[in-house]
C-alpha cells in the first residue's frame, strides 16, 4: 500500500518500522506498519506500508 500524507499528524511524520492505524473514508480501520519512505527520510510526504490487519 502506498499513502501520501498531507501534512503532519499530531506526532510528527511516521518513523520507519513504526506501527499506525488508517481509517478509511467508510470508516474502516486497519493496523498498518511502515516499510519505507519513499521520497527521503527528511520530512517525507509518500509511504510504503504493509497492512497488519484490521484495527
């Protein structure tokens, strides 16, 4: 899975190998883990994630 954030959440940027949650517009939650940044580790705006289940 690949996410573009649009601006910081109330933590910062996610670090590498950090856990999460992302709620979809529908309402649905899953646990995701972050694999990589993928536009540079410095104030990085595009992931990849794997997905790790239902939140």
């Amino acid at each position: 899975m690949r996410v573009r954030l649009e601006g910081p959440g109330p933590s910062g940027w996610p670090e590498i190998n950090a856990e999460g949650e992302l709620e979809m517009h529908d309402g649905a939650r899953f646990r995701v883990g972050v694999l990589e940044a993928l536009d540079g580790e410095v104030n990085a705006r595009e992931y990849r994630l794997k997905l790790l289940g239902r939140g």
